[in-house]
C-alpha cells in the first residue's frame, strides 16, 4: 500500500528546482514506490525565487522565511538546498522536530560541521539522505557490481577526478561558493566530496592521504543580491578577493592495499563537467566520464578483447529501465536526482536507513579532514574515523 509524504524545500536555486522536479517524478517513473512525495512549502529568502517555484513546481505554499518549512505540520521531509552556512542550523531544528532530512553535499562548511550535523540527526534519529547523485548513473552501478563480483580481481589503482569548467571564467562572478564564511572550503567540499563518495562505494574505506591546493583566479566580480546564478559572468564593476581553494588534489591509499590519485578543479579549461573514475585492478579495468555518462568503458583479461569494450547504459543496468525502454536511450543528470529521491523516499518507508545518507558524509568529511591537516604538515595524514 502507498501512502503519500510532505515534503518541505528550502532554498530555490539550482538544486532547489532539481530536487523539487524530482519529487515530481516519482509517480510516473517510479509508479511501484510506497511513498509518493507531496509538495507542500518552499523557501527561499528571495521572495521571486520562493513564489516562482510555488507557481511552476506545484507547491501549496511558499515563504521567504526557512523556519516556516520546519514548523510546517504538514511537511515529514525538510530538504535542504541552501548554501553550505545554512546546513547546520537548518539540521538541527529540522531533527529537534523528528523530520527525516535530505541535505546536499558537502553537508556544512567543513569536516567539523558535518560532523556536527552527523550527531544531532543520529541524536534524534532521524532517517537522512544526502545529494551524491553520481553514485546513481545506470553504467555506475553496474560497475559497482562487476566490481564486488570480482570482475576486475583486487583492486590495484584508483584515479578519481572532478574537473569542472563552471568558474573558469576569470570574469564570473563570486557567488556563495567563492567566500570561505559562505561555503567553507572551494573545490575540496564542492567537488572532492563527490570524488571521495564514488570511490568509497566503489573501492572501499581509505587508509591516508596527502594533498595539495591552489587558488587560480584569486578575485571575481561582486554579484548583483539576489540575482543570478554561480554561472553568471560579471561585468565592469567592482572585484573581491576568492577566499578557498579552486583546486585540490592527493595522493590516496585505500585500506584494500589500493594506491591512486584524486584530483579536482572549478576553473580548468577544456572539461566541462568531468566527474570520472579509473580503476585498475589484477584481472580488468574500468573507465567512466560523467560526460559520457551512459558508457562505461571496461577491459578484462578473460582474452575476449584486447583492449576496452564499451558499454552502454541498458535497460539491464539499475534504474534506467524507469526512464527508457531501450539500451543506449541514455538518461540525463536530473534523472539521477529523481533515482536518488528515489531510494531516500523507500528508506523512509522501510524505516530503514539507506545510503548514501549523513554517516557516508561523515566518513567523506574524515578524508577531507585529513587533506586540510596534510596541507599544514606537508605529510601523509592518516584518516581518523
Ligand atoms: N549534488 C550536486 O550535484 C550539487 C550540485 C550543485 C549544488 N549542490 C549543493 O546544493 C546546495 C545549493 O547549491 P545551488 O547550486 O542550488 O546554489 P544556488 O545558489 O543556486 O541556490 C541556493 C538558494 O538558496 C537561497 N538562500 C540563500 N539563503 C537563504 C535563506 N536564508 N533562506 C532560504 N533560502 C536561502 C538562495 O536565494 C538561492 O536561491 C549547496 O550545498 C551545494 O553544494 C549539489
């Protein structure tokens, strides 16, 4: 039997709206689900923001004050998309009321917030969800599985990378995500936590790291309030300082007796949005660039081929027979969204946490703990759990 959910968002920018649609989608991609998601408030303390989402996405109600959206009786989730300074407040009235809580990542400023924020949910016992959407791509999955199947042996090299283009314009302006008191860290919370996820998931917990950081474009236009998007590009006007990191990057040995790197950028140029892992291990090897999302490239040494096969997202890899019923009929970034709402609407209706909810954040904020401390010491730094 189904029954139906309120849920609650705060924060209408980018992920606000896709994770807004992505509710929406869960009737008609996911008719099976045992929870179907109600749309009952949304905030935003820019009122357009917060009245245009109610309009276009079907909310009941919209505010410009987030307390609103705890308080609501009617809400059951409260999904936070606001920026990385709101997290920890927003978690802690959200589980003081016994709401079950979607968080995107990187889950507060720093290692220590999503710390903070692992206790009080796990304090109030809350179920919690957070936005690795990566870890949901049909072909990503499907090399979950050849890899715990053993397709590829032991695993002996991991490459992890996030090479994005969204601030390579020296112009483009400094929104939340450039200003350390904003955001916390730059590329390492933005972009790392997504790299540190998928290669936990698919090649388990890591021993130590050493890392490195640069900021490229050390000032950026001021953006106009209320206005834009991390995207925009500014014009003539007055400049401040980028106070985080566009880049980082480490050396990371995996406790499986794995070596490799991770490395990830905002401003590069030439990748767009190169999320993407290569991994080697004794018997194989596999490749995939969220650019090409519905391929995985994959090489074993079982003699059938001397080199790569591509593989195309099929309906035999998980999730995409919701989308398409034929193979190589690919899905699209938002569709991993409506996959993952997916499984964070059946945990609450198995009253059973699932994953990847705030202990994988947790055990993501370890790794990148550890990356700060090596950048002081100039040394490998063990992650301390
Ligand atoms: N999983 C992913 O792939 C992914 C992608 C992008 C962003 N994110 C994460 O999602 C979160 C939001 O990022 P975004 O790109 O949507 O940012 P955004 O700037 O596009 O949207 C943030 C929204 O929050 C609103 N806001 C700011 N202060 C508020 C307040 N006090 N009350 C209510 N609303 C407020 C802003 O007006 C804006 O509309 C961040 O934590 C980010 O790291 C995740």
């Amino acid at each position: 039997m189904s029954s139906s959910i309120g849920i609650g968002v705060i924060g209408m920018g980018w992920m606000g709206t896709v994770h807004s649609r992505s509710y929406n989608q869960i009737k008609p991609r996911f008719p099976e689900s045992r929870v179907f998601p109600q749309l009952v408030i949304c905030a935003d303390d820019v009122a357009a923001r917060a009245d245009e989402a109610k309009e276009s996405l079907g909310f009941s109600r919209s505010t410009t004050d987030w307390q609103d959206v705890i308080r609501d009786p009617d809400v059951d989730v409260v999904n936070i998309t606001a920026p990385n300074f709101l997290h920890l407040d927003m978690v802690r009235q959200a589980a003081a009321t016994g709401k079950h809580i979607f968080c995107e990542k990187p889950v507060g400023r720093s290692p220590q917030e999503t710390a903070a924020i692992v206790q009080t949910a796990r304090d109030a016992g809350v179920l919690t969800w957070v936005g690795y959407n990566y870890r949901w791509a049909p072909v990503v999955q499907h090399a979950r599985q050849l890899i715990a199947d053993g397709k590829l042996g032991r695993i002996t090299h991991y490459r992890g990378r996030f090479f994005a283009g969204y601030a390579s314009h020296p112009e483009g302006v400094l929104s939340w995500r450039f200003q350390r008191e904003a955001a916390g860290s730059g590329s390492l919370g933005d972009l790392m936590s997504h790299v540190t996820d998928m290669a936990h998931m698919l090649a388990g917990p890591i021993k130590r790291v050493i890392g490195n950081q640069a900021t490229f474009i050390t000032e950026r236009p001021t953006p106009q309030p209320g206005a834009g998007t991390h995207f925009s590009v500014g014009t003539d006007g007055p400049k401040e300082p980028v106070t985080n990191e566009d880049y980082a990057s480490a050396l990371v040995q995996f406790e499986n007796g794995a070596h490799g790197t991770f490395e990830v950028c905002r401003v590069i140029q030439g990748p767009k949005c190169q999320m993407a892992f290569e991994i080697h291990g004794t018997e194989g090897a596999i490749h995939w660039d969220f650019e090409r999302m519905n391929e995985l490239q994959v090489f074993t040494t079982d003699g059938t081929h001397d080199g790569y096969t591509t593989i195309q997202s099929s309906p035999a890899h998980p999730g995409h027979i919701h989308f398409n019923p034929g193979p190589a009929v690919g899905l699209g970034y938002d569709d991993l969204k409506v996959i993952e709402v997916y499984h964070f609407l059946q945990s609450i209706a198995n009253g059973k946490q699932g994953k990847p909810g705030f202990a994988e954040a947790l055990a993501v904020g370890n790794v990148l703990a550890a990356i700060v401390r090596s950048w002081a010491s100039e040394r490998w730094e063990k992650i301390i759990d």
